[in-house]
C-alpha cells in the first residue's frame, strides 16, 4: 500500500511538474519615438553597441588608460563580484528542485538501573543504525519552488547587465576624463604663452614710460594683464593636477606618464562617426534597460511563489538502511529498516499574510514595469541631447575657429595703430583680451566635441558588447 502510494504522489507530481502560477510576460510599450530628433542624417542601419571600444578611442595612450581601469577600478569588481553572488543565489534556488540525500550512520549503548527497569536487574542495551534518507522534499505541484528559481535567474542576468552598464559607464568616465586632462594642459600652455607675451610687452611699457613715451597708466595696465595672465597659470595649473587626481581614482591604480596626454587635443585620435541605429533597438540593447526588464520578470515570477501559497504543500520524508542491536549483525540478513512519511500542509488561517505577499508582489511588478519604462526614455532622451549637440557642434567649432582668426587679426591691427600713435593702448588691451578669450573658447568647444562623442558612444550602449 505505501509503495502504491509512493508511485502515486511522484506520477501525480511529475504530471503537474509543468505548472506555474506566474503570469505570462509581455514586454512594456517602450514609450519613445520611432526616430531619433535631429538625427535623421545619421547612420540608423547599424548600432554603436556593437562597437567595442577601442574601436572608438583610437589614440593608444587613451587606450591603455581605459585597459588599466578596467583591470583596476574597485567599482567594477565589486560589479564582477555581485554577479557571483547573484549566480550563487540562483543555484541555491534551483537545487530546491530536487530532492537532498543525506547518509547517517550512528551508534547508541545504555544502561538502566533494576530499580527503574522494573525486573531488579541491570539493564544495558545497544543500537546501530545506517540509513540514507530524504528530508522534507517539497513536490514543486504549483510551481513555488520553480518560480523562486526563475526569480533568482532574472536577478542573476540583471546583475550580469548592471556590470555591463558600470563597465560602459567606465569606459566613458574615463575617456571623458582623460579628453579633459588634454584640454585643459592645453588651457595651461595658452596661459603660459600669454602671460610670456604680456611680460615681454610690460618690459616695452615701462622702457617707453622711462622715456617719457607713455604715462603711468598703461603701465599699470599692463601689469593688470601680466598679473590676470598668472592667476589663468596657476588656476589651469590646479585644475591639470585635480584632473590628473580623477584619472587615478578612475583606473584604481597609479598612471604611467606614457600614458597620460601631453595637452595637443587636436592631436588625439578618435572615431568621428558613429551609427544610431533604430531607437527601439539600440535601447532595448542598453544594459541598464535589459537590467530592468530582467528585473520586471523577476517580479513576475514572484507572483507565481506568491500566489503557490494559497494552495497545498506536499512534503515528503523518507529513509531506508539498516539497523541492529549489536554492530556484528549490522549489515546482516533481515536488518533492513525503512520509513516513509509524507505530510501536507493546508493554509486555512494566515490573518490575510497570503494575500498581503500576492498583493506586495503585484505591486512590485508594477513598479517595475514603471521603472523599466522611465529606463528607456531616459536612455532616449541621453542619446536625443547627444545627438543635437553632434547636430551643431561642428558648426560651432568652425564658427570658433573663424572668430580666433578675426580676433587675431583684429589684435594686429590694433598693435599696429598703437605703434603708430593713432589709437590708445586701451584698445589694444581689448584686441588682446578678445584674441585670448577666443583661445579658451576654441579648446573648450573642441573638448565639448570630443566629450560629446564620449557621451553619444556610452548612451548608445557601446564600449561592452553583449
């Protein structure tokens, strides 16, 4: 009778292995745009996320920065070690799928007192035992054990995305750094060529006001610029050496000076052109998108252990070995030993908890549907802003560079009517501060440039190909 029980409870079980109670998936409407604002003129029949990135950051030295952070920065271990923790997590929830065997063995020996025997003598006795056994195995009928595991899958690819997304995000930081240390020792070289300029043009004002050429005024005029020209020396100077400080907390490790960049961004090898892609493609590729809807599944599969607990658990126990009085007669004929004991368990009375965790699950899935759904449009909008910088960033370095040429041309003239006594040195102070002023602002439209190819090449999903 208890063997046709037996193989009755495991066809039964067997028959309902396939059962699951967790809603099926439908993938959020992502929300966006089927086209890219500003950027109909762009590539759209390839992704950037399929681009690694070194075959963007062409330059070696920017390349050998980003190797040595991705080898070395704590944030991304910490990223590669909870996606070990995850994965561990899940096997954990799987092996509740089957059974667990334990092997025991034990050995007992007593003696009891003729006054508590109740025969006035002595007793002792022994006992051995050997047995393999199954410990409460619970029959997976509705699906509980199976949709925790599911669950803790969809954690483990969640995490397994978020890595990918602090590898990009990496990747970028330290590119966009690394452009910034080169725009700014730029920066310096200009305000130490200026204040050089200044110094030599101060000693030819003071040599004609000991002359009797020109009054005390354009001397201290002078000086103004000389001293604004040292403040710009020092301040660049701060801010190459605090640059130069966020590399290195960025790459975890100390920087070879071979690799650092030497100012010369001009010089720095970089991919002008990057294909957008679909927008529904490229952002259901992003791994901070793949991430939420992992985690929307693990929600959903949540619902189906949450709504299991309404039903019947059926648990088995059971053993089977050997047992003898004696250790000599442990292992022979007729000291087999078996028990079997199933037990079910019937919620009837839980105060409403059940239903609690049902709803609680329901509204977590909510919530991450809503989350995944603001994932997507954030990752739109970043690739939309980066593209309508693209859109006129070109046209705002070529209008840059025709301004330095106007202003450069403008502080000629004006020296050279100042030589000539026909204008006064105040004019030819506003000439110099333009032409200077349109220095700085070419390299900083020129670092915008290279930093936006930065933010378009991360926001896209590109620099870890899945």
């Amino acid at each position: 009778m208890t063997r046709l029980f037996t193989v009755a409870l495991l066809m039964a079980s067997t028959t309902l292995a396939g059962c699951s109670l967790a809603p099926s998936y439908e993938r959020p409407d992502l929300a966006i745009s089927s086209a890219w604002p500003d950027g109909a003129a762009i590539d759209q029949t390839a992704s950037a996320a399929d681009l690694g990135w070194e075959e963007v950051y062409l330059d070696p030295r920017l390349q050998g920065v980003i190797a040595l952070a991705l080898r070395e920065n704590r944030d991304l271990r910490i990223a590669a070690l909870n996606i070990e923790k995850a994965r561990a997590q899940y096997r954990i929830q799987r092996a509740g799928l089957l059974p667990g065997v334990d092997a025991s063995a034990g050995g007992a020996r007593s003696r009891t007192p003729g006054d508590l025997a109740g025969t006035g003598r002595a007793v002792e006795s022994e006992s051995y035992n050997v047995s393999l056994g199954v410990t409460a195995y619970e029959l997976d009928i509705f699906g509980r054990i199976r949709s925790l595991k599911d669950s803790a899958l969809q954690s483990y690819l969640a995490t397994a995305e978020t890595r990918r997304a602090v590898q990009i995000s990496l990747v970028g930081d330290t590119a966009t750094a690394w452009l910034t240390m080169a725009a700014d020792q730029d920066l310096l070289s200009l305000a130490r060529e200026t204040l050089q300029a200044r110094e030599q043009s101060l000693k030819l004002i003071r040599s004609r006001q000991a002359a009797g050429a020109t009054s005390m005024l354009e001397v201290r005029q002078g000086e103004t610029l000389v001293e604004q020209a040292r403040g710009d020396v020092a301040e660049a100077s701060a801010q190459v050496a605090q640059d130069r400080n966020a590399l290195v907390l960025l790459t975890g490790a100390e920087i070879p000076e071979d690799l650092l960049p030497d100012g010369l961004l001009d010089n720095v090898r970089l991919r002008t052109e990057l294909p957008a892609g679909i927008p529904s493609e490229v952002l259901s590729r992003r791994p901070d998108v793949l991430s939420a809807e992992y985690n929307l599944k693990s929600k959903g599969a949540n619902i189906g252990a949450a709504r299991a607990a309404f039903f019947p658990r059926i648990s088995l126990t059971g053993s089977t070995g050997t047992a003898s009085d004696n250790l000599s007669g442990l292992f022979s004929g007729g000291s087999g030993a078996w028990s079997f004991s199933p037990s079910i368990s019937i919620p009837i009375f839980d105060a409403g908890a059940n239903l609690a965790n049902l709803d609680a699950a329901r509204v977590d899935q909510k919530i991450a549907v809503a989350t995944y759904q603001v994932t997507v449009q954030t990752g739109f909008r970043e690739v939309a802003d980066a593209l309508a910088v693209k859109a006129t960033i070109d046209e705002r370095v070529s209008a840059g560079m025709r301004l330095l040429v106007a202003a450069t041309d403008a502080e000629r003239l004006a020296q050279a009517r100042y030589d000539q006594g026909v204008d006064s040195f105040l004019v030819l102070l506003d000439a110099q501060r333009s032409r200077y002023s349109a220095q700085q602002s070419l390299v900083v439209l020129k670092l915008i440039q290279a930093q936006n190819l930065a933010r378009l090449f991360r926001s896209m999903g590109g620099g870890a190909p899945a």
